[in-house]
C-alpha cells in the first residue's frame, strides 16, 4: 500500500464514514456454493453515501503487469490526501466473460477491505428477530463519536465480546486517529 505524505485527514474522515456503514446485505445468489453474496453494487449501495458524505472517493482502475492485471484502487480526500493498494486479478481464463468476473470479483474485495465494509446477512438477523444493521449503526456512531482514546477504551470494555470482535477493525481505526 502506498499513501500521501499524511493521512490525517483522510483517516478522520473514513472513521467518520466507517460511523455510517452498517454493511452490504448478501443479496445475491452463487449457486455453485448455494450461498449468498453482496454483490459489487451491494457493497456501493452500502458505503457510497457515507465515503460522499465525508469527501471521500474511491477510484479503481486496471494496470497491466508483466505476469497479470492489477487493480488498483485508490481512497482520495478532499484534502489532496490518499492511500492506494493493488490487488492481482486472478481469472479462471482468458475470455472476456472470465476477465470481466476477476475484475469484478477483485473491485468488490478491494472496495470492501479500503473502507472497512462487511458483509451482513440480513435474512438470518431478521429471522431471529434482531436489528443487527441498525444495533451496527449504534455501535460505530459511538466508536465515532469517542473524543479519547479513554472514551473509546469505555466503550469496548463495555460491549459484548461478539461485539467488540465484529467491530475491531472500527476500533483500530478510531485509535489511530485518537493517537
């Protein structure tokens, strides 16, 4: 991964955005697994409005390499600042239709892992009579709102263990940019 000199702003605006994503819903179907799966516009549905609300942008585009493509996929601020990585896109052949799924595949995994995006299966929540996207909104707007690094310490230690474990990467992120 490479990044801007500082990532101060950016960092402070993703925990912010990061504060709104609830998650993408596996909306989609992978017959071969019998699985679900949010698909690419799932996981931009689901963080779009927040990375626009806090001036953040994600550009992905494709790099040719010696060995394969490259995507790559950059998080810009309105600041000038940025961090970029790059993911190989791995494909099953050379065909368009196998190029176009890599690529696809490797766009929504890049997405998801640059802005801290998971995906939620909102069938099995509401089959057990919970509210885990709006008890997930909750929990980041509070790791959000920590001032401290001794508010956000409360905050943990106050959770349920599931919690806290759904929630790290949150946590990690607000530390950084409390420290």
């Amino acid at each position: 991964m490479n990044q801007s000199e500082s990532i101060a702003a950016l960092a402070a605006a993703l925990s912010k955005a990061q504060a709104s994503i609830t998650g993408a819903l596996k909306d989609s179907a992978n017959p071969f697994f019998k699985s679900k799966y949010a698909d690419l516009a799932a996981c931009w549905d689901a963080c779009r409005k927040p990375l626009t609300d806090n001036d953040l942008a994600v550009i992905q585009t494709i790099e040719p390499t010696e060995q394969r493509a490259m995507l790559v996929t950059i998080l810009a601020h309105s600041s000038g600042e940025w961090v970029r990585s790059y993911c190989p896109i791995l494909t099953k052949d050379d065909s368009p239709q196998g190029q176009g799924s890599g690529i696809t595949y490797a766009r929504r995994y890049a997405l998801a892992a640059m802005v801290g995006l998971a995906q939620i299966d909102d069938d099995a929540e509401a089959a057990q009579g919970r509210n885990k996207p709006k008890q997930d909104a909750e929990v980041l707007a509070k790791i959000a709102a920590a001032a401290t690094q001794a508010d956000l310490t409360a905050l943990f230690k106050s959770l349920a263990p599931e919690v806290r474990e759904a929630h790290v990467d949150q946590f990690s992120a607000r530390k950084k940019v409390l420290s």
